[in-house]
C-alpha cells in the first residue's frame, strides 16, 4: 500500500508535525509513505531530520492568508484561487504512487476539493477539530464527509459536536478515533519550584499561535485576576508561538499594557526550544477556545507539568480533573485563579497532579502504538 500524507497548511507545530511524526512512523510498515507539504513550509527540515521522502505542492500565497477576518475584495480573491487551483491539484494527486492520501481537517473538502474526485485513490479524512459553522465550512465538511474512505478523529466528539445524529450515524461505519501519540526526546521532568513547596516566582507557560482561537486575552487578564487577589505573589506568564493574526496580536499587547503587566507577561515569539521552556514551568496555562488533543498538553504530561486548561475539544478526553490535571468549565477569571492560587498553596496536590500526568502520558501517549493503531485502521481499505 502507497501512502500520502498530505500537510500544507501554516503552522510549524502541531498539525504538520504530528503528520509528520505519524508519516515516519507508516514508512516503518511500508517504505512507500510520502510527506506532502509545499516548499516554504516551515516543517520541511523537520520532515528531512525523520528521513521521510518528501514531495513539495506548489500552494499559492494567497490561500495561506486565509478567508476569514479578510476584506470583501481578499475573499473574493481568495475564492477564486481556491477554484483555480483545483485542476492543479487534481494532477499532482494523480501523479502520486500512493493510493492512499490523507488529507487534514474537514476544511479540506474546500481547498483540496479535486483531491476527493481523483480517480483510482482513497482519502482518509484526519480531524483534529471542527471550526465554527459557516457556509464555507459547511460545504466543506459535506464534501469530505461523504467523499472520505475513512475518517480518522483525534477525540470522539469531534464530529458529534457539529453534526445531527441522523448525519452522524450515516456516517460512523467509517470514523475510527485514535488518541495522537508524541514524540518523547527524553525522560526530563519539569524542574517546577512548586515541588518544595518554595514560594520563588512562579513561571506560567502558555503555547499556542497568536490568534483568537487560542485566547491569548484571556490569559493576561487571568494574570491581572491573580494579582489582585494575591498582591504578594511573584509570577511570570512567558507566551510562546508565532503571530498568526496581528490584529488580535496588537490587541494583546495593549491589554497588557492598560493592566500594567509589562513586567508579569513577555512575549517570546516563535522558538524551537518549547520543551526546555516546559521543564523551567511551574504551570501550563491552556485557555483555547476550540482545539484538537494539543501536543504541548501531551508534552506537558509526560514531564509532569501541571496543565490547567479550558475544556475545548479533545482535551477532557485526555485530562482527568484534579487528578492528572484541572478543567476549566467556563472563561471566568476569578474561578481560574482562584483555583489557581489553591492549587499553587499545595504542594501534596502538585505532586499527585505531576505523577499521575506522567503515569497516563506513559501509557496513552506511545508514538510507536500511534502508527500502529493507524496503520490497523489503514489496512482496512
């Protein structure tokens, strides 16, 4: 069996590396596995370290801005080369050795329409997660619903969230969930000051792109909540990940700046060394609005690091609250520090949070079990 896995989206975390680590992993059952992506992708010497042959799609400009936030005259342009594009692609598909092609999010059944139409190849639909309801995405999601072989979700909500019962059922013969699996570089727990019960500055993480989705305004305004009700409590917030809206980036900036937290939060951009800043953590802060099963709460898990973390997606399907992490049900400032605080003042519960996180990531989190259970589901078609 011939494998494609399709990424060309943005992003240099997340999606295109985790396609990448399940690629690698495929080629270890079968050498004809293929990483597809286009040339300026920010994953592609990651994609070369794994050793994973590489295909590069040409994808242009235009369609990595998006279509949403954009002006009439930028959607409609972006429409139109999404139309344009469609003959293109449908060659490029054709012209690959592998039967089978994996495509990412159900968004894909817009701008990798033609894919699902090429003849003698079978898609596998890979969901993360499902974005708001829209015309755009809704004629998406039909399209790679139906035209899917297979439809493989990283939590078993995912669909039922969006869809009736009676389109869900028409569709579950073919969903298959598998929990993403991680890639593990060593054994390093988090060096969290917490343990000792010491009252240094308490470091905060959060990780996720800059853009509404990942609710980065809610976190400083969670920041300014924990000072006020703990004045004597030194902490830092330290917010990795490239700007992905500048808009909203300026927005954040600005909140920072009318609540007086120049010194509490800093902004440290795009960096490559996430793990190393996760091991110098006290607390991972997740506050997304809409996600898949994040990598850096797999990550943080299997460091120990506490994750406290908004209840979007899959997350509550790997996070067991107040025994191997803490959800939060609702975006209110005052009960996330509150809680916070509580948690932060005892230092048995830090210990019992971090060990059973590691304890589940090591049993729920095996890259290796990832493509196997992927490559079980593959053989299928």
């Amino acid at each position: 069996m011939m494998i494609s896995v399709f990424f060309s989206g943005s992003g240099r975390t997340g999606a295109p590396k985790r396609l990448a680590m399940l690629a690698s992993e495929l080629s270890k059952y079968h050498e004809g596995v293929s990483y597809i992506t286009h040339r300026a992708h920010e994953v592609n010497q990651y994609v070369d370290q794994l050793g994973v042959d590489m295909k590069c799609l040409w994808r242009p400009s235009l369609l990595e801005a998006g279509f949403s936030g954009s002006s009439l005259f930028k959607k409609f342009a972006y429409l139109l080369m999404v139309f344009l594009y469609q003959p293109y692609l449908f060659f490029f598909v054709l012209r690959l050795n592998g039967k089978v092609v994996v495509l990412r999010s159900t968004l894909s059944g817009f701008v990798y329409f033609a894919a699902y139409f090429v003849p003698g190849k079978k898609v596998v639909l890979d969901i993360d997660l499902e974005l708001p309801d829209s015309p755009l995405v809704n004629l998406a999601r039909r399209v790679s619903l139906k035209r899917s072989s297979l439809i493989v979700t990283q939590y078993e909500s995912v669909l039922e969230e969006k869809l009736s019962k009676e389109q869900f059922n028409a569709i579950r013969h073919k969903v298959v969930n598998i929990t993403p699996g991680i890639e593990v570089f060593s054994n390093s727990s988090s060096a969290s000051s917490l343990q000792s019960g010491s009252r240094a500055c308490i470091n905060f993480l959060h990780v996720g792109k800059v853009h509404p989705r990942k609710n980065q305004l809610f976190a400083v305004r969670l920041m300014a909540e924990i000072s006020n009700q703990n004045p004597e409590l030194d902490f830092l917030l330290r917010m990795v990940g490239g700007i992905d809206d500048a808009s909203y980036y300026e927005k954040v900036v600005c909140e920072i700046r009318d609540l007086g937290l120049e010194s509490k939060v800093e902004f440290l951009g795009w960096r490559d060394d996430v793990s190393s800043l996760m091991q110098e953590s006290d607390v991972l802060l997740v506050t997304s609005l809409n996600e898949g099963v994040p990598n850096t709460v797999q990550e943080a898990m299997v460091i120990g690091l506490p994750v406290i973390a908004s209840c979007a997606g899959g997350i509550p399907d790997i996070i067991e609250h107040e025994r191997s992490g803490f959800l939060m049900p609702d975006f209110d400032e005052s009960k996330w520090a509150s809680g916070l605080l509580s948690f932060l003042s005892d230092a048995s519960k830090v210990l019992e949070i971090r060990n059973a996180a590691r304890e589940y990531a090591k049993e729920n989190f095996s890259l290796e079990a990832y493509g196997a259970k992927y490559m079980e589901v593959l053989r299928r078609l």
